[in-house]
C-alpha cells in the first residue's frame, strides 16, 4: 500500500533534516520526503504539529523466549515495541536455554519474522551455557543472524575470556556487548549503597561494582581491538572512565537507560521492588553524569533494558525479588520529558540516540528516513501528554516504577516496512 503523511515535522539525524514536509511510502520503501506531495492513490496521514522520525531501535530487550513465555514473548514483547514506537530490538540471550548455538538464533529471528510487526533481532551469548568459561562459536552465531554476542544477565568474570570474545568478535565485525559487573564487589547487595540503603536497612552495592568491571573491559578494549559495547551505564566513573577510552581511540560505544536519568535510589523507599534493577538506580550525581555523557557524546545510545517479570517475582521481600523493568512503552516519552522539554537534549538528539546510533551500532539499515530505506517509522506528538497506565500495557510484565507518570511524547502511529503495526486510537 502506499502511505503519505502529510505536514509533519521530518526529523532524520542521518541526513540533517529537521523540516515540515511530506513523506511518501510506496512498497514498503520511502519514496519521496519534500513538501505539498500530491499521491492521488495512497491513503493519507495528516501529522500536522506531530514528529515524523525514523522508528526507534532498542539495542537492548528481553523477550524471555524460548523458555521464560511467562514473563513475556516475542508476540506480546512485539506489540509493547510497536506501542512505544520502537521498529527493531535486540534480545539478549539470558533465555532458557540460553542463545549459545546457530539453531536458537534462528528461531528467535524467525518466530520475529512470524510475529511480523518489528525486526526483531538476537544476540548471540559470549559463553557456552553463558557459564563463562568456554567461548562460544562465535562464526557460527554471527552467521545464523546474531548483530552483537553478549552474556548479559552475568557478567564475564574471566579476562581471559573477554580478551577471546573481542579478538573473535571482531573478526566477524559484530560488537561484544559487555554487562560489566564485578560480582565480588556486588557481594549480595540488592541496590545501590548510600543514604537509602542504609534507611533501608539493605545490603548497598557499591558504584564500583560497575565502574572497576568497565574500566577492565575499555583497558582490554584497547589492547586487543574489536568492537566493545558497555551496556546500561549507570555511574559517573563509568562514563569517565568511557570518555577517558574513546579519546584514546578505543572502539567502544555505550548505551544508558531511561531510568538512570530519571529515577534516583529514593524510588525504593517503601521497599518498592519495581524500583529494584540491576544496576541499581543510583544518585543524583550519577542522574548528572548521565545527562552530560549524552550531551557529549560519551554515551552513544539510549536502550531500555525491559525485563518483564511475573507479579510473583516483585510481589517478594525486595532482596529476593527479581531484578529489572519494563520499558518499551515508556523510553520515548521518558526521552521527551526528562531531556527534551527540560532542554538537556534536541529532539533530533534524542532521535540520534534512540534510532540512528544504535541501528549504526549494530550494522543495521535502518535509523534514517532516506530515500529508498526501508519505511521504518515513528510519529509522535511530543507536546500531547499521557498518563502512562500499566494496566494497559502490551507487555506481560507491569513491573515499571512510572506507573501514573504523566509524560509529553505520545506515539500516535508506528510503522515498520511500510505497514502500520501500531496506531493510537485512543485520541
């Protein structure tokens, strides 16, 4: 079918747009971008005082299957994506079994392509068994489809076995995705140590537990090359020790999350284990730090790390429960709120961090509105707000802090290939 939105506000970071114009979408591909199209054939969308931007692209998700469909599955993940305006994920592969041969990568990219509402894409795991002592085939992974490997869930506690996974990685040009943590600092803690934890009466864990394991990861990075990914930064030391790597010249890239410019450690007063993740939410120097690593660049993507869980894993004592939120449905009006409207980031910057960068990232041809691209696309009214309801969330999992939240940046229509997968109908 052809499409023409007509009179929205075309922002494309790859191609420096930022103008009211149309856009033609016929075949699944962009066909024109200019103003006062005339298309007599193709169904007409009227986007006047909304964005029209490429579809978001979330390096980082969990869409539990194979194995964990409780919590959530590429069917009901999919539908959340769409919601958000979100085009293309990256699952992890802390699934059960986990994503450690070319047959599950398969599967999760096909069962994706079955859903057919967005790309849905895998990382393959860095470890067999993602146990951490013997690296995966890493060939055979980056052939069956898999963008990125990654044992993320579980840090790689050997260097040894880092060290192997960047040199093969690289080999095959795809990034290794480091969940940097240092497990004996970490020493049990169930959130971040400080004021609140100690309030709480709650084992801390220190800001360390991070910053010393990304530290290992940039040095190792440097020495041996290939194409390191540090994700969900949360600390000042972290970002310095990344702005510190990417001077020397270190090929390194790293993603935050909505919630670590948003929500500070005081979220899990009350013993709120929807507040409970790993990494913990920290302070508000850390909240600062953030925010300048996306202004400068430090930071290169803003990922979600949406982790649904079944009630009965939150509804526990807070250090039994598990870790992790959900937040495809949440992360652009998030973005627009606390970034934009409060003048940290431009819209186009934002764009750039939750769209071309990370389709850049990972070597994947979306990110942009081009001519001739494939029409991935999101179109958002970022003055309309909404008052984000779990109760209404596509997601299986409801385990998100912001539920009553009021946020500007309502997605009215998502597209992907040309087809409308999501449209708002509730305005």
């Amino acid at each position: 079918m052809s499409l023409l939105i007509k009179n929205g506000l075309v922002i494309d970071p790859q191609n420096h747009t930022e103008a009211v114009m149309d856009l033609l979408i016929d075949g699944g591909v962009i066909k024109k971008a200019e103003p006062e199209i005339v298309a007599p054939d193709a169904e007409v969308y009227d986007a006047s005082g909304k964005v029209v931007a490429p579809g978001l692209v979330d390096l980082h998700v969990h869409f539990r299957e194979p194995g964990l469909e409780y919590k959530e599955d590429i069917t009901s993940g999919s539908h959340a994506a769409a919601k958000g305006g979100v085009t293309t994920v990256v699952c992890m592969p802390n699934t059960k079994p986990v994503v450690d041969n070319a047959a599950l990568v398969k599967y999760v990219i096909n069962r994706g392509k079955e859903v057919g509402l967005i790309n849905v894409l895998t990382a393959g795991c860095i470890s067999k068994g993602q146990k951490g002592a013997e690296l995966s085939e890493i060939g055979e992974l980056a052939a069956a489809g898999a963008v990125a490997v990654s044992d993320d869930g579980r840090p790689v506690v050997s260097s040894s076995l880092m060290r192997k996974a960047l040199e093969y990685a690289k080999m095959f040009d795809i990034p290794v995705f480091s969940h940097s943590e240092d497990l004996e600092l970490v020493d049990n803690g169930s959130m971040n140590e400080g004021y609140m934890s100690t309030v709480l009466g709650l084992r801390g864990i220190p800001k360390a537990a991070e910053s010393v394991a990304v530290s290992r990861d940039v040095l190792i990075a440097k020495q041996v090359g290939g194409r390191l990914h540090v994700c969900h930064v949360s600390t000042r030391d972290s970002i310095e020790a990344i702005r510190a790597a990417k001077k020397c010249g270190v090929h390194v890239t790293a993603e935050t999350a909505p919630h670590y410019f948003t929500l500070t450690d005081r979220a899990c007063d009350g013993f709120n284990t929807n507040a409970k993740m790993n990494p913990p939410l920290r302070d508000e120097d850390d909240i600062a730090a953030v925010i300048e690593g996306l202004q400068d660049g430090t930071i290169d993507a803003i990922a979600t790390d949406h982790a649904p869980h079944h009630r009965d894993e939150k509804e526990l004592e807070f250090e039994q429960a598990s870790n992790g939120i959900v937040g495809l449905e949440t992360s652009l009006g998030l973005g627009v709120t606390y970034l934009v409207k409060t003048g940290k980031l431009t819209l186009c910057q934002l764009i750039e961090k939750m769209s071309t960068v990370p389709a850049q990232i990972i070597g994947f041809d979306r990110g942009t509105l081009g001519i001739g691209k494939i029409a991935d696309i999101v179109v958002f009214d970022p003055d309309a707000t909404y008052t984000v309801d779990v109760s209404k969330f596509e997601s299986k999992g409801k385990n998100s802090p912001y539920d009553g939240f009021q946020l500007y940046g309502r997605v009215d229509m998502t597209i992907t290939g040309g087809k409308i997968v999501y449209r708002n109908t509730e305005y």
